[in-house]
C-alpha cells in the first residue's frame, strides 16, 4: 500500500513539473481551466449555430455591418465593466458578468420562434439573428476580460506565467470539444435550441466561479478599484516623440494589421462557405463548422501546448512573429493562382487560410505579441499596451467592415452585368488580392518593429536599462559598434559592452575587438576583462598587434594574458624580457603568472624567484602586485613559506591580495585566516570576496559565523551576505533553511538577501522549497508575534508608556524615563520589526513596486496617504490572513486589533505579572534590549520570575542583559544572587564584571572564582 503511495506521489510531481505547476496551484488553476472552458463550450456553440442560421437565412454580404456594429460594443464593454466594479466587489463582478452574459441566450429562444412579427420593416428573427451574432462577440471579450482579470486576482505575477497558459487553453480544449459535440447536439435538442443549451453552459461556468471566488475570497479587494491621483497614467501624446514615436506606431501597426486580415479571412471563408453550401442549409454549414472547428483546436491545442514556447526560443520573436504573414501571402497567392487557373476552388484555399489564420492567431501572435511592448519604459509600458489592445484593436474591427463594404462597392462597379457564380468567383480573387497586399504590409510591418526595437534597446542600455527578450543579434551589434565608434561619454560606451557581454558573451570579441584601438584605457580595459571569460584564438592576431602598442601597464598585462591563455603552443621565452625589474610590476607579475601556468620547470623556477623578489620587496606596489601573481598561478612551489609573512604585513593592499591568493589556489589551511578577516573592517570587504569565490566549499564557514551568536550582528550580516553573493543552488537552500528557523533580525537579514539575489533566483528558491503555503505560514507567524506584543501593552498598561503627548520618546531620554517606557518603547519596535518582515515576506508573493508602494504610505503619518497604502494592499494581496493584516495596519485601537487577529491569536486577559513571564517565555522572539527592558521592569514592580527564565537570561550573550538579571536578583532573591556572584566575576563584558565586583563588595561575598556556565 506504502509503495503504492509513493509510486503516486512521484506521478503526481512528475505531472506537475511537466506541467510547470506547483501543489498550491492547482486547486485554483484546474478550477479556472474549468470555467474557462465550459463557457467557451456554450459560446463556441452559440457562434456555430449563429453563424449557420444566418448565412442560410440572410447571406455573407451583411457581415460588413455585424462588424461595423460589434466594433462599437466592444469599445463600450470596458467602461461597462469598470461601472459594475465601482458599484459591487470584484467577486461578485466576475459573477454578475456570466449571468449577464447567459440571460440574453435563453431570451433569443423566444426571438428566433417568432416568424411572421416584422418591426420597422425587419422581421424579428433577422434582428434576433443579427443581435445574436453581436452578443456572441461581445461574449468573447467579455469572457476573455472576465477570465484575464480573475486570474491577475488570484494568481501573482510569478504564479500566473505558469497557470495563464494553461487556463488560456480551455478555449482552444472547449473548441476541440463543442467542435466534434455540435452534431451531435444538433441530433438531439436541434438548431435553434442550442442557445438554451449554450446559456445553460455558461450558468454552469458562473457556478464554479461563484464557489471559486468564496473559497478565496482573499484574492478579491472588498473596495473598488482606485487609482491614487499621483499614480494616474502618464501616457500622453507628448511622451511619444523620437525613438518612442518611431517604435510605437509600428507597434500600434502591427496589432492592427493582424485584426484586419483576420477579418477579411473570416468574411471570405463565410462567403465560400454560403457559396458552396447553398443546397445544405443551415444544419449542414453548422455540422460543418463544428467539425472544422474540433480539427483546428485539436492543432491548436498542441501547437499552444508543445509548440509555441519552444519555437519563440528557437527562432526568435520576430522570426515566430513573420510566420503568420509570410503563411497567409503564401497560401493566398496559392489560392489566386488557383482561381485564376481553374485547377481548384478559391472556397479549398480560404479554408486552408482561415485554419492557418486561427491555428497561428490564438497561438504564436498571442504568445509573441506581449513582448514587443518590453522595450517600452516602464512609466508608458502599460497605458501603451491598454492603447493597442483595448481600443485600437476593437476599432480595426469596425475598420474592417468599412473596408469590406468599400471592396464589395467597387467590385459592383467594376464587375456589372456578371452572373452570380463569375461575381463571386471575380470578387473572391479581388478579396485574396487584397489579403495578400495586407499580409506584405504586415511584414514590412514586422522588420520596421524589428529594427525599431534594437534601436530602442541600444538608446535603453546608453541610460543604463539593461535588458532585452529577443533581439537581432546582427542588428544589435551594428549598432552598438556605431554607438563606441561615436564621440560618446563612456559611461554610455561601458553600458553598451555590457549589455552586448550579457546577451552573446561568447562572441562578444567579434565586435569590440576591432574597436579596441580607438577606445579609451578604461574601455579597452573593460572590453579585455570581458573577453578573457571566453577567450577566442580568432583574434590573436589583433590582440598581438595591441599589445605592441603603448598601453598602460594594466591593459598590456590583459592583452599577454590573452595572448598566452589562447596560443595553443605558446612561446614562453617571449614573456622573458617582461620579467625585467624595470618592467612595471603589473606586467611584471602577469608574465610570472603566466609562466609558472605554462611553462616548463627551467621557466617555472625564474618565475618563481620574480615573484620571491616581489613579495619580499620593501616597496608595496611590488609586493601588492607579486601577492596578486600568487593568486593567477597554479602551482605556487617553494613561495608557500612567504604566505605566513604576507598575512602579517604592515600594508593593507597585500593582506587583502592575499586573502585572494588564499581563496584562488583553495589552500584549505589558511581558510580561518579568511574568517577571522571578516571580523575587521579594514579586511572585511576583501575576506567577503575571497569567501564567495570559493563558491560552495565556503558555505558551511560562513554558516558557522552567521550562526555565532557571540559575534557581532555586522559580521553575522557580512556573512549571510557572501553566502547570497555565492547564489548557487546550494547557496540558497542554506538561506530558505535558516529563514525557516531564524528569528527577529537574522530573519530580516536573510530575506532582503534573498530579495537581491539576481533573476529573482533567490524568490523563486524559497517558493520552490517551501511554497506559497510556507511563506504565508511565516506570514502568520510574524502576525501571532505582534499579537503577542498587543497583549503585553495591553495587559501591562503600556499603551501609552512608550510616548510623551502622543509622540515617541527619544533614545537619548532612557535614563530619565522609567521601566514601564522603556518596555513599551521597546515593544513597539518589536512590533515594527515585525510589520517589516511582513512585507518582506510579501515581496516573494507579489510584484516589489507594489508592495514597497504600500509600505512605503502605510509609514506615512498623513491619513490620506495611509489609506493609499492599505488600498495598494487590498488590491494585491491575496493571503488567507489578508483582513487581519490590512486591520493591525489600520489606525485602530490595540484591542480592536487583537479582535481582528483572533483567528491566528486568542487573545485571553491575565495579570500583569503573569504577562511578563509569558513574554519571557518568548525570550527567543525578543530582541536583547526587550528582555533586559522586562527584567527591569520586574526589578521595578517586585514581580516574582521563574528560576530558569532568571538563569537562561544569564547567559545571554549580551551584556547588558546580564546586567539587568543582576539587578533583578539584587531586589528578589539575594541568596542566589550571592551564590551566583562568585561564577560571574570572569565575565568577558568589563560593564559587567564591574558590576559583579561592585556587589561582590557591597554584599561581602566569597568563594570560588570559577566561570558561571
């Protein structure tokens, strides 16, 4: 049974890495899937039946007009869906919506069995036909809307580039499943009773997302949404000038481009289709459509699934992007040519074109069309997007029905007195003529993006944003080698080679090589350190040549690293004369380096006794440069015995070069050197470095300094961070590991390093090893802590110790106030402390600008800007204990907010002095100063402590806890105190021992000087 289990479980995770899941996840991504599809099953449905009905009935030519119309509804459904937000929850509004949307469907039953009732002069079943066909699109966007804005509620933005895909596809797996069931339906309740079923679906649909959203009501704000005015959008005509203005309008181009030829492919696919499909009627072209239909979303399913991700990293954004326009020009001149000869029907070509249409639309388009607004600042990113996609796509529909009406007039004039099948015959080549002229623009379209973009990426990197998701390469490098060829600042050239080093390092040489000429010492230095990560012996040549030049003695020392790294046989003699005493001492110590890596025992041995003579010299440069040779060669010979020495030197620069040379050649003796010079500030920073570079064999030295509670937090701290800086896999399952158990500080610490680590490696660790649940159970856990804290200022009578008329009381006034303010201040910096860690641990949760946004008012001591923040959080946070949260942050009274926390922290009422002990028992969780501030208070107010909370505090490894102990036993037990005393007059706190000597005297006490322990 066990073995049956565990063979389930490793399934289970096998499916969900397949998938890309985590557990967390899935109640609330299959639960979306199913909504998703079994509205879009009613409404795939609902469009089949539509569609058959009205080319039977009335024909394709009155299509223009349905998109004309629904180009109008769907620019006004928007603000009808902010309207419903202002005036209910978003919970409820996601419902509302699909019952919106199901009402009209069973309405339209009633319309279509009305036969012979004319109004205005148009029967009641046209207009039934013709509203339905309106009410269909308009139920695909607001399907679409309804979908994208639950899911942005309750997913972050981490978890939904994971679950979106998955949800998105229960349309392309609803069109598989209507597709093949739409006959068979058809059979069983017929044609024009679909609509009752298509409504009953979509009531299915509301109900799972009724019951989804109160199983997270979390994820849903309770208030509307609010926009701050300071955060009102700054996208404005003005801000789209120059590079902008030449990327944005191809950008707006390309989204509008794509609509139009889609439209013009449905209208001509439904012409052919009435065309050829006159003898079956109705029910034939709905059979048709819904097999049609189940074959293209089966292939859409699988390009979605297995196909679109794969080719975006292949090939490149702009090449999956060319593919649709450069499939549609292929296939129409397919299809023209086919016309035009007779060898088959244009109705064969424009099947073929609508399946290669909406097989490549819902799949590639949507997946590349999100990254070309990346180059966009971030400031105008989002109102662009909202732009393009919310009103000039909606409106290039109704500019597609104009434009069809426009081709439908011209080829009346062009083509009279033709019969109606050469009419159709000549209008549909007109049609694929046009389509193809499209498809040309469009790809035009696409390079001018495509060069546009690179553009943009160079002039981001010139301001130092970089960053790129896919790019020419080619085009990339042309202009990078324009921009260090120009009379430029060389901060802009360095953000230039270092953009082009992050994006193709290793053949990064091919650009900058050619240039190092001209270039300036520090950028010739930048563009060597860069190459030497990947050395090429392509540019031997050019590099040889440099080094002839006259360079400064740093970039020559880089070029002869180069040069004898990448030489295959290299001649060592020619490092010789670079071992001349009269050689700078950068050059000099590179050449020895080098020598003693590659050269042979004779060579080796003069190497050798250069660097002796370097770091033996009474000069420091010498002795600084001939430590950093040590570091650069691989066998260090007979120099290990000068080590000892160089450790001890009076020059700080060659204890520090040393400190590498420790971590470069892993001598795992000198190792306590490298922890011992992290505790000094003047070796600390260089230790740090050296740690790091032995990556993970340092972890466990680090982790026994972090871990050190005798040491001081600085270098606790330094040691947290170089095991962030390591950031290996190892690495930062040591951080999730103690972050999980540390407490107070340490816990701060750890946290914002994991917040650093680059690529969001560090957030993606702690959610891969112990989930979104572990981070919201460390969540809760801060949220019980300061449950605990109001408990001790309410029961202690402390809420009002901690301030003088109403405002903090200063640190410089500890020793006029009394122990009841200092335990309250004290308390209320826990309680601080605590609320930052929440938001750390919110920052793994959810995007960082918004959560820094919210805290940031949150600290504000204005009102309004208060309320500003506690809205941010509403409207972001989705976590189980988001109402407790957002009300301890709220300006309420300490008792209302134990209220709010009851579900985490019943609060129950006891003594004061009982209070006081049970805090003790959270000495784990106090910081130093909050327990000693409590043994003050107990020596104050005559309250009795429990002998092993007195005794544990005693050995506190701070001192002025120890101090405050002493001073409580003095005043309520001087007969422990006096058996105690003898053990403490060793205490390593001077403060301490003074104090311990000063009892000692006053209580005329002797005995044993033996260390307390």
């Amino acid at each position: 049974m066990e073995k049956q289990i565990s063979g389930s479980t490793v399934m289970g995770q096998g499916l969900l890495r397949g998938l890309n899941l985590r557990p967390e996840e899935v109640d609330r991504t299959g639960l979306m899937f199913l909504v998703y599809t079994m509205t879009s099953i009613g409404l795939i449905w609902l469009e089949l039946s539509t569609v058959g009905l009205f080319l039977d009935q009335y024909g394709a030519d009155k299509l223009p007009w349905i998109y004309i119309a629904s180009a109008a509804i769907g620019s006004s459904l928007g603000v009808v869906y902010s309207w419903l937000q202002k005036i209910l929850p978003l919970r409820r509004v996601i419902v509302v919506i699909l019952l919106l949307m199901a009402v009209p469907l069973f309405l339209f039953r009633v319309g279509l069995g009305i036969e012979n009732l004319q109004i205005a002069g148009l029967s009641v079943e046209f207009i039934t036909l013709f509203l339905m066909w309106l009410w269909v699109e308009a139920c695909y966007l607001l399907n679409d809307l309804n979908t994208s804005i639950t899911a942005n509620q309750l997913f972050n933005i981490r978890e939904i580039k994971r679950t979106y895909p998955l949800i998105s596809s229960g349309f392309l797996v609803a069109g598989v499943v209507s597709g093949f069931s739409l006959p068979l339906i058809l059979r069983i309740v017929g044609l024009k009773n679909v609509t009752i079923v298509s409504g009953t679906m979509v009531l299915v649909g509301a109900a799972i997302l009724f019951y989804l959203a109160q199983r997270h009501q979390q994820s849903f704000p309770d208030s509307s949404r609010w926009t701050p005015e300071d955060e009102q959008p700054e996208f404005s005509s003005r801000n789209l000038k120059g590079p902008l203005q030449g990327y944005v309008i191809p950008l707006i181009a390309f989204f509008v481009m794509a609509e139009v030829l889609y439209v013009l492919v449905d209208f001509q696919f439904f012409s052919q289709l009435e065309f050829q499909n006159q003898a079956a009627g109705a029910s034939g072209i709905v059979s048709f459509l819904g097999i049609f239909e189940g074959i293209l979303s089966t292939f859409q399913v699988g390009t979605q699934w297995f196909a679109s991700s794969r080719l975006v990293e292949r090939t490149g954004v702009f090449a999956t992007a060319s593919i649709l326009p450069v499939g549609i020009a292929a296939l129409g001149a397919f299809s023209l040519i086919g016309g035009i000869t007779g060898l088959f029907t244009v109705f064969l070509g424009f099947v073929i074109l609508r399946f290669l249409d909406e097989l490549f639309h819902y799949t590639l388009i949507e997946t590349t069309g999100a990254v070309l607004f990346q180059p966009l600042p971030d400031n105008t990113r989002s109102d662009i997007q909202t732009l393009v996609n919310g009103v000039f796509e909606p409106l290039s529909t109704g500019v597609s029905g104009f434009l069809i009406l426009l081709i439908l007039g011209l080829t009346h004039w062009l083509l009279p007195n033709q019969t109606f099948e050469q009419f159709e015959r000549e209008q549909s080549l007109v049609f694929v003529a046009v389509i193809i002229g499209l498809a040309v623009l469009w790809l035009l379209v696409v390079l001018a993006i495509r060069s546009q973009y690179v553009s943009l990426l160079v002039r981001s990197a010139e301001r130092g944003r970089l960053g790129v998701t896919d790019v020419n390469m080619r085009a990339l490098k042309r202009s990078v080698a324009e921009t260090l060829s120009q009379p430029k600042p060389d901060a802009d050239k360095r953000s230039c080679i270092e953009l082009l080093s992050q994006l193709d390092p290793k053949n990064v040489g091919e650009t900058l090589v050619p240039l190092l000429e001209d270039l300036s010492p520090a950028l010739q230095r930048q563009s060597l350190e860069i190459m030497l990560h990947h050395p090429n012996p392509n540019y031997l040549g050019e590099i040889r040549a440099l080094s002839r030049r006259a360079l400064p003695p740093e970039v020559l020392a880089l070029t002869l690293r180069y040069i004898w790294l990448t030489e295959t046989e290299p001649d060592i003699e020619q490092l010789r004369p670079y071992l001349q005493p009269q050689v700078d001492p950068v050059v000099r110590g590179t050449a020895a380096a080098l020598i003693m890596r590659r050269g042979d025992r004779e060579q080796k041995a003069v190497a050798t006794n250069t660097i002796r003579r370097m770091i033996t010299s009474s000069q420091e440069r010498e002795r600084v440069m001939g430590a950093r040779a040590l570091g650069e060669a691989d066998y260090l010979q007979g120099l290990r015995l000068y080590l000892d020495d160089l450790l001890q030197d009076e020059s700080l620069r060659v204890r520090c070069a040393l400190l590498d040379v420790i971590a470069a050649t892993h001598m795992e003796e000198y190792y306590p050197s490298l922890v011992k010079a992290l505790a000094y500030r003047s070796t600390r920073e260089a230790a740090r470095q050296a740690l790091v570079r032995l990556d993970n064999e340092a972890i466990p030295l680090l982790v026994s300094v972090a871990e050190d509670i005798h040491r001081s937090d600085l270098v606790r701290l330094q040691a947290w961070n170089a095991i962030g800086d390591i950031g290996t896999i190892e690495a930062i399952d040591t951080l999730v590991n103690h972050l999980i158990t540390a407490w107070g500080t340490p816990r701060r610490n750890i946290l914002r390093i994991l917040l650093k680590i680059g690529e969001d490696a560090g957030i993606e660790g702690v959610l891969d090893r112990i989930g979104r649940s572990g981070v919201e159970t460390l969540i809760e856990q801060e949220l019980m802590f300061i449950g605990q804290i109001y408990a001790a200022l309410i029961d202690l009578s402390l809420l009002r110790a901690g301030t003088i008329n109403g405002e903090s009381i200063s640190g410089d006034l500890h020793e006029s106030q009394s122990p009841e303010q200092l335990l309250g201040r004290a308390l209320r910096g826990l309680e601080s402390d605590a609320i930052e860690r929440v938001f750390l641990l919110m920052k793994l949760l959810y995007p960082l600008g918004s959560i820094q946004a919210a805290a940031f008012n949150i600290r504000s001591d204005q009102v309004g800007n208060v309320a500003r923040g506690l809205e941010i959080l509403d409207n972001t946070v989705d976590i189980a204990s988001k109402r407790s949260l957002i009300n301890i942050l709220d300006r309420h009274s300490e008792l209302e907010k134990l209220e709010y926390l009851a579900p985490l922290f019943p609060y129950r009422p006891l003594k004061p002095s009982a209070r006081l002990r049970r805090l003790l028992e959270l000495r784990h969780f106090l910081s130093d100063w909050t327990l000693a501030c409590c043994f003050h208070l107990a020596r104050s107010a005559h309250w009795s402590l429990t002998a092993e909370q007195t005794l544990m505090c005693l050995r506190h490894p701070t001192g002025f806890v120890r101090e405050a102990v002493l001073a409580y036993l003095r005043i309520a037990s001087r007969r422990a105190l006096i058996e105690l005393l003898p053990m403490l007059q060793n205490d390593p706190d001077p403060l301490v021992a003074a104090q311990v000597a000063q009892m000692i005297d006053e209580l005329g006490v002797n005995g044993s000087r033996s260390r307390f322990s």
